[in-house]
C-alpha cells in the first residue's frame, strides 16, 4: 500500500470515528494549500542556485523551482531534528544522484525560532547539505497551524510557480528513505487534484492544551495576582473572545484610579516533539504594560521544571515590557538556561499581544 492510499484511508476512519468534529488547532495536512509566507532566502548563492532564487530577497515556496518541495519545520536545538540531518542528506543525495529527480524535486529546511548563527552552526555540525532558513518570528510556523517538530511537509505544484497543494506530512522522525524516495518520485508523475480533498474529509482532533490545573483552580490564582495589583478588586470574570483566547479582567483601584486589569492564561505547544507543552499567564493592564508573570508549567532540557531563581530573573526580562513593543527573542540574552525554545515560546506569545490588545479595544473593554 503506498503513502496515499494510507493516507485516504486513514483519514476515512478518522471520520467515520470522529464525525463532525473539528478542531482550528489542528495543522495543515493532505489536500490543504501550502501557505506563502514569506522567508530569508539562504545567504549562499549555492544554495540559492539550488532553490531557484536570483537574489538575496525574501522569498515564498511559489519561487522555488521544481515540481516537488520537501518541507521540513525544525529546531536547531531538538534532538530529534538533529537526528533528522543523517537520513534526510541521504534523501538529498538520492534526489541529485537521479536525472528523472534532480532539479525536480527540492528539500527546504526551516528553522522555528532560530537565529541565523543558530543555523550556521546547526548546518556546520551536522554537515547539512539542503538549504535550511530562519523562520525566527513562528510567522510560516503559525500559518501551518503547526506543532511540535520535526514536520516533514510533501508539496507538489501543477507547475513551478504554479498552485502549491500539501501531498502528505510526517510528524516526528523517519528512517525509510528509500521509501519516502520511491513516493516523491512517484509524485511528480501525480495531478494535484488527486490531493485535493476536502478539508472536512481530512480534518483530524487535536488535543486541546491545558494547564495541569484545573479551571477554578487557575481563576483562584489569577483572582490573587489581580488583588496584589491594587485595591477593592471587583467586577472578576473571564472574557468571551471572538478569538477564543483565555483571557480574565478584573477592576481595581491603583495610583488612586479605578481602572481594568486583564490576565491572558496561555497554552502553547512545545516546538520539539520530546518537550511538554509551554502554560504560563500574565497580567496588564489597558495600555498594554506587564504587570505579573507566573509559570503554569515550564520546563527545560530533560522536561525539568523552572526552579524559582529561572523564574524571577524571566520575570525580569518581561515585567515591564509593553505588548506592542518590539519581542525579537536573542536567545543570548532572553533564554533561560536549557530552556531556549521553552522561552522563544513565550517570547513568541507576547509578540501577538497586539493582536489581543486590538481585540480588547475593539470589544471596548479598555476603557476611556
């Protein structure tokens, strides 16, 4: 049975199992198109010549040449994408040493929440020969609705520049190159219409995120934080957001004013696949400014907790800070120690308090 059959099939089951659900959570998968978010084309005019760029400008998957596009989402840091690098410059070496392949059929690698120097040395260490490219702000990340990493993507276009469709994915490692090989080869004799299914017939249930507390449990301790903040707290609730973001406000008198406070309880999903999930909360008030930032559940290498040193010198780094400025996580100076993509998350989660801050005035809950 090849990939594609498995792939409809497996699907099929999911629906007759699952019917009518849905979750906006889930990634990007078999029959959806692939999104054209713009990244930094690779420094190396080799590598660019190899992807099909002329220049050093950003560019989208719709530039890159051939007729098929491995994608893998990675982070430098996890194990398991470092592992990766071995079978995949296998596969790179399969797919150039093939005339019907080469030219035909590209491998992209991109970095979530990497620094370009992050990569260099990823790409030195572990001698990789595909281009692999930043995608430091989650921006193509984010569009993928993707997860934890490695994510292996299968693009096929109609033609080079044509309507990019995503053929298959593979979450976590793979070892079988030659049988990856056989079915991007086989791909590029297949129309796009064969994937394209619709997306209900396709959509698979995600696990929704959750902090280890139970909800009252984390109202308790947001209602506290908020208390800590001023006085004769009232007006406690939790928001019903378009967006669906976790969001609680409260009212208290601070410098002498009555004014609304707001805590966002944020679950995110860890960038590699053998890390737990990111669930912190955080208080400001209507402009935007930090107040308060408390762990639900960090961790670091090895799925260790934060100890209360990490914790307080974090605080530190973003106490303070406004929504709307500039969250360009530096992982010199930002992370905390074995917890560099824990913290990139985080970063990550305050880089779109704009968009909740945009949210909050249009609902008119900032107030005069």
């Amino acid at each position: 049975m090849n990939r594609t059959t498995f792939c409809v099939i497996f699907c099929i089951l999911l629906l007759l199992l699952f019917p009518g659900r849905q979750s906006p959570a889930e990634p990007l998968d078999m029959g959806d198109s692939f999104p054209e978010i713009q990244l930094p084309a690779p420094q190396s005019a080799k590598q660019r010549a190899y992807l099909g760029l002329p220049d050093q400008q950003p560019f989208t998957l719709k530039q890159v040449t051939g007729k098929v596009v491995l994608v893998e989402m990675l982070n430098v840091l996890c194990p398991h994408c470092r592992k990766q690098t071995k079978p995949y410059n296998q596969l790179y070496r399969m797919i150039e040493a093939d005339p019907e392949t080469r030219g035909r059929i590209k491998m992209l690698g991109v970095a979530v929440a990497n620094s370009p120097e992050q990569i260099e040395d990823f790409v030195d260490i572990y001698d990789v020969l595909f281009p692999v490219v930043a995608d430091r702000s989650f921006k193509l990340h984010r569009a993928l609705r993707a997860g934890p990493t490695p994510f292996s993507l299968y693009v096929l276009r109609d033609k080079p520049g044509g309507t990019s469709i995503i053929a298959g994915t593979q979450l976590g490692e793979d070892y079988k190159m030659d049988d990856l090989f056989s079915y991007l080869k086989e791909m590029l004799s297949m129309p796009i219409s064969e994937f394209s299914v619709p997306r209900e017939k396709t959509e698979l249930v995600a696990e929704k995120l959750h902090p280890p507390q139970a909800d009252g449990e984390i109202a308790q301790m947001i209602e506290q934080s908020f208390a800590a903040q001023g006085e004769q707290l009232s007006d406690f609730r939790r928001l019903e957001l378009e967006s669906g973001r976790w969001v609680y406000t409260a009212t208290v008198t601070r410098n002498g004013k009555r004014q609304p406070l707001f805590a966002e309880v944020a679950n995110r999903s860890a960038i590699c696949d053998i890390c737990h999930s990111v669930h912190f909360y955080y208080l400001f008030d209507r402009t935007g400014l930090i107040l308060d930032f408390v762990p639900l559940h960090l961790t670091k290498y090895g799925n260790v907790e934060w100890n209360l040193l990490e914790v307080y010198n974090f605080r530190k780094r973003v106490i303070g800070k406004h929504l709307a400025g500039n969250w360009q996580f530096d992982p010199t100076i930002d992370a905390v120690t074995s917890a560099t993509m824990t913290s990139a998350i985080i970063f990550d989660n305050f880089d779109q308090g704009r968009v909740l801050l945009e949210e909050l005035q249009k609902e008119k809950l900032l107030g005069p």
